[in-house]
C-alpha cells in the first residue's frame, strides 16, 4: 500500500516534460536536422519536418489544445503504422510509449498495457545497440568520429531512454493497480524507486555530458570556447544542478516531517500548529523552483560574464523576482497555508486565506519596467503558462465550502468540473510560440492532475446533492464516474483483472444504490452493472474467441494426458493449471504475458429489455446485499418496485448460515451468538501490517481491500497546491479466509528505504462476506528513518443475529407482486447459497408451493441464455456412475434414456475426460449422474469425477492425486450448447463468490460451454431420492410438456409427497439459466 507512485510519476513527468519541452524549442526555433547518413545537416528540411515530429506536433495540439485524447492516440498510432516497416526502435519505442499513456487517460488499460509491452521490447532492442549510439530516427550504429551533434543528440536520447522505460512502468503499475495486483504493482514501485534514485545519483556525471556536449557545437561557432572552459563551466552547471537536487531532497524530508507533526498536533488537540503551518509555508515558497530563487540564480549566472547587456538581463531578473514575490508567491504561501488549516479542520479561515490569494493573484500589480526586450518576453510567456491555471485552487475552495456545509459548494464543485472539461490556456488567439508554450501547459497539468480531481470533485458533488434531497442530480455525477470505470474494466484481458476492478469500486456502486430507491429501472441497472459481468462477457464471447494462453497449456497437457493412458501425473498437472493459474490470478501469465486479447464486453440492458425478456408470467427479484441494507428490486410487465430492507450484512450472512445448518442437519445445535470484527493497522521497524480479528461465529472471508490514498508529495512549485492527489487502487490480500475465533495479517509490506520523503493519507477499505472493516491514518515515509504511522481510526463491524425469518426478509415486502407466477431470483452474496424455495410464510407453506423457482446470475445472463436456448429436446448424452459406486445413478440413466428419441450413454470405465469431450455435442440434454468436488479454495479446480480404474471404491476412500478430474477450466472449453445440463452429482452447484459477485464453480463452466439452462446442487445429496427426483423431473419435462422451472417444481413436490418430505432431500437441486 505504499504508493511510490505518488513521487515517481512527479519525476516521470518532469523528466518526460523536459524532454519533450526540448522538441518543442526545436519546433519553434527550427534547429536543423543531422543527416542520418553523412552527420551533415540536411539542407532540404528542419528537425521538425519528419514523420515522427510531424506526428507529435498534432498529436500534443490535439491534446493539449482541444483536449481529444482519442483524436492523439488516432496520430501516433497512424505514425507508428508509418513507421512499422522501418528497423528504428527508438522512434517506435517512443511512439508506443506516447500511446500508453493517452489510453490510461482513455481508462483503456488493457491496450495501454500492450503498447508499454510493446515499446519496452523495442527499448531492449535499442540498449543492445547503445542508447547513444543510436542515431535521430533510431536506426542503427554511428561512428563515434562523426560529428558532435550526433553525440548531443544520444545524449537527449539517454534521458528519453530512461523516461520511456519510466513511463513504461507506471503504465504497468497503473493496470496492476487498478487490476487489484498490488503486489505487482508494488514489485514495480520499487524498480522505479531505484531508477530514480540512480538517476539522482547520476545527476552530476549525466548534468556535465550534457554540458559538455552542448557546449562542443556551440565551440563551432563560438572559438573563445576553449575545451579547458567547456569543461570548467560543465563543471560548474553539474554541481549546481546536484546541489539542487540535494537541496530538494532536504526541503521535501523537511516539509514532510512539518506535515506529519501539524497532522499529530491536530489529533491529540496539541498547540503549535500555526508555527510549523508558517514554517511549511516558508520552506515551500523559498524552494520554489520557479520563485524568487530562480531568479536570483539567473541573475548570478548572468553576472558572471561581465558583460554589459548580462548585467542589465541580471537587473532585471531581480525586477522580477521581487515582482514575483509580492504578486505570484506570497499569493501562492497563503493558498498553501489554507491546506494546511483545511487539512486541521479550520475551515473558515482556510477560506479566508484562499479568498485573499485569490484576489491578489487575479488582480496583480502592473509588472515592472524591463531593460531588456528578452526578459520582457520570457516573463509574459511564464505567466500565460502559470496564472491561469488555477484548478487546484478552486478545487480547494470547493473542499473549504463543502466542510462548512456552505450552499455554495454546489455551485464551486461545477464550476471546478467544468473548468477540469476544457484546457487550462485558451490558445486560438496565441501567437505560434505562445501556442507552444500553453499547450506543454496543459499537457503537464493532465499529467500531473490527470483525472483524480474529476472522480473527486464527481464524488464529492454527489454527496452534496444526496444531502439535500436532490438524489436525481447526485446520481449522474455517480454514473459518469461508473461509466469511466466501467469502461477501464472492459479494457481488461485477464478476467480475474475484470472482477478485481469491479471489487475495488464496490462502495460506489453501493451509492448509486442508495440515491436510485426511488427509480426501480435505474436501481436495476445499478444491480446489473454492479456485477463484473466476466462470466457474461465469456458467455457472449465464447471460451474459443480468448487468446489465453493458460487456457491453451489446460488443452496442451490434456491431450497429452489422453493420448498417453496412465500418465496420472500429467493430468494432475493438467488440474494445476487449471486451479491455481486461472483462479490464483494467472501469475505467470500475467507476468510474462499480460496483453491478451480483449475478451468482448457485454452492455447492460435497460428495465424495458429485461421486463420484455420476462414475458406476462413470470417476475424477477434481483437482490443486493450491502453492509446496512437489503435492495430488493422486482421487474416484471408493468412491475417496477424497489424496496429496502434494514439488515446488516453480517446479520444476512449468519442467518444464511444457521439457516443452511439447519436444512443439512436439523438436530444441529448452532446457536446465534453475536460477535465483532475488529481491524488493527501499525507499523512496527518500519514493516506495515494490517491485522483482522474474526470474532464471529463463522469464517470470514476477505473478498479485497480497497485503498483510498492522497499522497502529500506534490505542491512544490507554483501553482500546484500541496493539498494531496487522491488515488483509489485495489490491494491484494495476503489471507483469503480467517476462520471463527482467529485473527490474521491480511496485508504486509516491508518499508522500501528509499531517498525520498512523503507522507500519504490512506484509508484502507477491508470488504469481506460479512461487512467492511475500516483502517485509516497517516503514513510517514522519511528518508534515512523507519517508517511511521499515525492511526486515526481502526473500525470493525459487530454481528447480531436475524430476529425475522428469512422469509419476512427476503419475501414478505415484495410478496404482493409476485401472486403464483415464475420467479426468477437473482441473487448477491451469501443469497447465491439459499434455497429460496424452502422459505416458509405465514401460512406454514414452502415457497415452492405456490411458485416455480429458477435462478441467474444476473439478468443479463439470462438475456444470454435466452438467445443459446434451442427449444424442446429429444436427444440424450448421459454419464452414469463412473467410479461404479452409485448404484441408482445407474437406474436413474436408464430409466431416463427411455424418455428420449434418441440418447448415447456412456457407464462406468467409459466415462472419462476424452469421451466426455467428444461426445457431449451429440446431445440436446446432457446428463452427469456421478460424484462432483467442489473446491471452496480454488473454485476452478472444482469438478467432476471421472472414471479412475479403481472401479466399486467409493470417494472416501480415493486419495485425491488418484482422481481423474474433468475441472471447470476443462469443461470452459467444450466446444457445446446442449439446452440443458442436468448435473445429478454432489455439490455442483456450489461456487465462490467473488468480490465481483462472480459465481466461480461447475455452474461457471457449463454457462460459458454454451448451456442456457443447468440443473445443479448446493449440497451432497442421498442417491435414491435423486434418481426419483431425476426420472420424474424428464417425466415433465418431455411427457407432461412443462417448462424446464415447472418440471422441476412439480418433481419436488412429488418427492415431498411420497416420503421425501424433508428439504434435504429436494431443495438441493435448483435450476439456473432460463427456466423456459
């Protein structure tokens, strides 16, 4: 959770902005090309005029002028198709790098991940040449006797290096950040981390080859330039330059242990705090580095050379850093000092400093009279750069108003989003290198701002209008901010990415839950896509259309297995994979090979759609479970209702639970005990853990954390404000499960030790099964010490048992729409596991009395499932007792095998992974009457028992390794769409629900095969009761002419009138999918 992220990207963007703002000058002075053949410049054009300075040209002005970051990536991406068939590696490198970053903006992860990809490769290709000895268009070796330009321009072309392999990185980090691998993006960190500590550490030797380079051309025309004074000034420039550097080390370290001790004071109510806040104000003003310091720096260097028009450039570099410091700085210290009051909760007079910066650098003194013209321009150029880039500023007053609770706040969060949607510099009426100038501007700003302030000030916008009743406004902030991040989930190849974006962002989902009670169609869409839907994208996409190379080692070692009988060890290598590369995250593939293809990505379908989905008979109940409350929404024709339960996770969790005890085993003494959650964060030598006690009567499960973190790095120089960037990243749990009465460090980081200080904000979200835990505090990272925290707050969650049966929770408030037509429940959370057919009302009746019940995952899954269904069935594929221990599954299939047309059943020893593949095509109904293993760690590693040799012993008595396995990453890839799957077989219904609200399990796999509809079990189950509930459930189906959910309903209602009264025996098995 330590964001390196916070201080490497201020790096990365000063260090590709310098570069950068060095093509920029070449652009607009004109400085000649090199030949790449002769070292001679070329006559016939300028530096500027190639494809590649052509395309950044247009590329920058699209994005900083207009702000069309798609109309950008759309010119760099048509340079480097020029490009392509040209052997320059820095040229493309550079290229892929531009567009990286403009599809991170985009929100585009996914293809931003490639091109990093992609560039880094081409970067690899170019150190193995040499960086310098690369020439302009990165084409090959040059000679080192050629001419100096050359060497002037690898010199330009090493920092360019190590700014592409930056940039690279971050992205990296970025997509492993929002992908919920922090440790990857942590791994990163820290290899940018040292990067940029050695580029610190090499400032003065990389500070003086530049010098020196630049001052060899300028000795070509300049003869008084002897190489003994090329080499004194170089000298000179490089431990400046590293005095800086050290200087800025020392004042960051400063200004972070000053904001760590305001931030203490604050919280044990200590005084003091208006010294440091001015001693804070003081160090940052003074180290401005484009304040006053500046400008007594250049008027020294101007000094040196004695001459006349120097000394009056000197004079009036003084002019102007007193200007500066009367109208730009001292303006600037009192905005900075109004974060710091913020920051202490003292926002009236933050405002009052704020106001005043405000109207004195709006309203500044008339700027001083100038001896010399170049001073004059330079001047004018910075302040058409700096003053009028204010949005940090407005956003601060923003957050002062919001604090107060002031009606003004609406009013100044609009205007900080519409000034945040159009550049900070108009340029239309500049002259070309005004132009220039403002739209390096701009671009900077996006960089270092990015979109942070929009998601905030979105954010903060809803919440004022939710307080003030206007819940319709408030929600389409929150769904702007959804379709943004939505979008960032579509990008995503590797579906464990997709589900562990949607996770982190649960809390906003959540909201627009919360504002959208009172209009059922957007409620329902809120449930819709507050699901991760990967399961529904692999249903539209197919398993077929994913360039997923685990997938292709699970087929690899399967056929190997196959066509080598015995080999027992390659198919347990074969479930390896399939368990722990797909489930685990695919580490290994998304190490080495993170740029999939991009699976496709399914829209969400309105109320209108759904309802019409539904047809006259038939309701669905789309549940949400959040921490305090229960969403029901009921959509059916001309149904539109949402109604809100009061009942706290935890309570829904344990009522679940004693509820499923009960039905596996009534004489069950669980007793509802209230319990607690509790969280302790610390920082102990420097290493950070995070400690969760579970003190509830059941395991916890740690579905994520989610770290909202604002870093305090930034605000070094005008006129960015200190007042902490905020960044909200998925962080991976290093514990999945703590079980009842346990406690466990779910998260741990060693400190990294680095050069530089900080001190970040962090308020740490632990989303489990049960409810959130809360951590938040401030963490001190200083250079030379270990780290530290101040804790603010450590809350947990508490459980009290359900006092109403499930029955009036979950039925009761939306009973009067319903009457006695199909429901269709779709289910959230710990619901996934309820058999909502048992739930009894008033009148003592089960649910599946008067209602035929099916399930889906979403309703957009069925709306997928609805368009795969082919109709009634008349040919069967059946697997029967493959261990030869199941002696009614037997009678069962055959029983069943005489209801169809036409059927192939395979018993015993021919039941194996192979014939399974090859023949389930065959069939309109697959039957699997056999044993299932469902696997609570690895759910993907869940299956189907296969036929293993030792025919007549039961599963208890076979170890595991001795299984043949058909997983659910096998049967993902059967290429198959019977309509209907009848899993008779223990467990199969069981699934892990993700942090995404993914059904991972046998379900998952035959859903993504191709089947609309499955008939599945939450529990193991007695062979005879099933074979009878099997028979007659084909029975309805194909003699009784009764849809899929009626058939069923009446085969469980058979059972409980022919000795099978008891809901063990029946309510295992549900059907999931379309229920027609």
């Amino acid at each position: 959770m330590r964001p390196y992220i916070n201080i490497l990207v201020l790096v990365m963007v000063l260090l590709v902005g310098s570069c950068v703002q060095t093509a920029v000058n070449v652009l607009t002075t004109g400085t000649p090309e090199p030949s790449r053949t002769t070292g001679t410049t070329r006559s016939s054009g300028y530096y500027g005029q190639n494809a590649y300075q052509k395309a950044q040209r247009e590329a920058y002005a699209a994005q900083g002028e207009r702000g069309d970051n798609p109309e950008a990536i759309r010119i760099w991406e048509q340079a480097l198709a020029q490009y392509d068939s040209q052997n320059w590696p820095f040229t493309r490198a550079s290229i892929c790098s531009n567009i990286a970053q403009l599809y991170v903006k985009e929100k585009d992860y996914g293809k931003a991940l490639g091109y990093a990809e992609q560039s880094d490769k081409l970067l690899d290709v170019v150190e193995k040449i040499g960086v310098v000895a690369i020439d302009d268009d990165g084409y090959g070796v040059l000679d080192s006797s050629k001419e100096p330009e050359y060497r002037n321009f690898g010199g330009n072309k090493e920092r360019m290096f190590d700014a592409w392999r930056t940039t690279n990185d971050s992205v990296r980090m970025q997509y492993y950040r929002a992908a919920g691998e922090s440790d990857k993006a942590d791994d990163i960190g820290r290899k940018m981390a040292k990067r940029s500590e050695k580029q610190v550490e090499n400032t003065y030797e990389a500070t003086k080859k530049t010098y020196i380079d630049s001052l060899r051309v300028q000795a070509k025309y300049d003869k008084t330039l002897t190489e003994a004074e090329i080499e004194r000034r170089a000298e000179e420039q490089a431990q400046a330059s590293l005095r800086m550097m050290e200087e800025t080390q020392r004042a960051m370290q400063e200004r972070t242990a000053l904001r760590a001790e305001i931030f203490r004071r604050s919280m044990v109510g200590e005084g003091g705090i208006e010294e440091l806040i001015d001693r804070f104000v003081e160090i940052v003003v003074e180290q401005n580095p484009t304040g006053p310091l500046m400008y007594e720096n250049n008027a020294k260097n101007a000094e040196k050379s004695g001459q006349a028009a120097q000394i009056a450039q000197a004079r009036d570099y003084r002019r102007l850093g007193d200007y500066h410091r009367e109208n730009v700085s001292k303006p600037w210290g009192m905005a900075v000092k109004a974060t710091l009051l913020l920051d202490v909760n003292r926002p009236q007079e933050a405002l009052r400093f704020l106001d005043q910066a405000l109207a004195k650098i709006k309203s500044p003194a008339p700027m001083p009279q100038v001896e010399t013209d170049f001073i004059g321009s330079y001047w004018q150029t910075m302040m058409d750069q700096q003053s009028f880039d204010l949005i940090a500023w407005r956003f601060l007053r923003a957050q002062i108003l919001t604090r107060m609770n002031d009606p003004r706040a609406i009013v100044e969060w609009d205007r900080v989003i519409d000034e945040l949607n159009r550049p900070a510099i108009d340029v239309s009426s500049a002259s070309q290198a005004e132009k220039q100038a403002a739209i390096m501007s701009n671009i900077m700003r996006e960089a270092i701002l990015g979109d942070r302030y929009q998601e905030l000030a979105a954010s903060e916008i809803a919440s004022l209008y939710e307080n003030v009743g206007k819940q319709g406004e408030g929600i389409r902030y929150i769904d702007n901010l959804l379709k943004t991040r939505e979008t960032a989930r579509a990008s995503f190849s590797v579906e464990a990415h997709k589900r562990g974006y949607l996770a982190a962002n649960k809390r906003l989902y959540e909201r627009y839950l919360a504002l959208s009670t009172n209009d059922p169609g957007v409620n329902l869409l809120g449930m819709e896509r507050a699901k991760s839907r990967a399961m529904v994208d692999l249903m539209a996409g197919g398993i077929e259309n994913i360039n997923d190379p685990t997938l292709q080692m699970v087929a690899m070692y399967r056929q190997a297995a196959a066509s080598e009988a015995g080999k027992q060890a390659q198919q347990r290598k074969t479930r390896a994979i399939a368990g722990k590369e797909l489930d685990k995250g695919l580490k290994e593939l998304k190490r080495n090979a993170p740029e999939l293809h991009s699976l496709i990505s399914v829209d969400v379908a309105g109320a209108n759609q759904l309802a019409a989905l539904l047809g006259p008979d038939a309701v669905a109940l789309s549940y949400y479970v959040s921490d305090d409350a229960l969403y029901i929404n009921v959509i059916g024709q001309g149904i539109r209702e949402v109604e809100v339960v009061p009942v706290s996770k935890s309570a829904m969790f344990g009522a679940v639970y004693d509820y499923r005890q009960k039905l596996l085993d009534p004489s069950s003494k669980y007793s509802r005990k209230s319990g607690k959650v509790t969280v302790d964060w610390n920082v102990d030598k420097g290493t950070q853990r995070l400690t969760v006690s579970n003190g509830m009567p059941f395991p916890l499960e740690i579905n994520g954390i989610s770290a909202l973190y604002r870093s305090y790095a930034g605000g070094a120089h005008f006129p960015y404000l200190p007042m902490g960037y905020s960044m909200q990243v998925a962080v991976t749990a290093d514990v999945q499960s703590i079980p009842a009465g346990k406690k466990a460090v779910i998260y741990e980081e060693e400190q990294y030790g680095g050069d530089w200080s900080y001190s970040n904000y962090i308020e740490n979200y632990i989303e489990t099964n049960l409810g959130t835990a809360f951590a938040s505090g401030m963490l001190i990272t200083e250079a030379g010490k270990d780290d530290s925290l101040i804790v603010i707050e450590e809350r947990g969650f508490s459980y009290t048992p359900l006092k109403q049966s499930l029955y009036d929770v979950l039925i009761k408030p939306v009973r009067q729409y319903i009457g006695n037509k199909q429901l269709i429940i779709v289910p959230h959370s710990v619901l996934h596991f309820l058999p909502f057919e048992t739930l009894k009302g008033s009148d003592g009746k089960y649910l599946i009395e008067t209602n035929a019940v099916s399930y889906t995952p979403s309703l957009n899954a069925l709306r997928l499932c609805r368009t795969k269904n082919r109709g009634r069935p008349t040919r069967l594929v059946a697997y029967s007792d493959p261990l030869g221990d199941l002696s009614f599954a037997r009678q069962e299939v055959n029983t069943v095998r005489t209801l169809f047309d036409e059927s192939v059943v395979l018993t015993g020893e021919q039941v194996t992974a192979a014939s399974v593949e090859s023949t389930m095509g065959q069939g309109d109904v697959v039957h699997f009457a056999c044993h299932g293993i469902f696997n609570p760690a690895s759910p993907l590693d869940s299956a189907l028992v296969m036929a293993s040799g030792s025919q007549g012993q039961s599963l208890g008595r076979l170890k595991m390794e001795d299984l043949n396995l058909l997983t659910v990453g096998d049967i993902m890839r059967l290429k198959s769409n019977p309509c209907l799957v009848f899993l008779s077989a223990c467990d199969t219904g069981r699934a892990r629900v993700s942090g995404g609200d993914e059904l991972i399990g046998l379900v998952r796999g035959f859903f993504v095969a191709g089947s609309p509809s499955l008939v599945t079990t939450l529990w193991p189950i007695d062979d005879q009761s099933t074979a009878l509930l099997a028979v007659r459930f084909y029975e309805n189906l194909l003699k009784r002419n009764m849809d899929k959910s009626q058939a069923l309903q009446e085969a469980k209602l058979y059972l409980m009138k022919n000795g099978y009264g008891d809901p063990y025996y029946w309510a295992a098995f549900v059907l999931q999918g379309d229920w027609r």
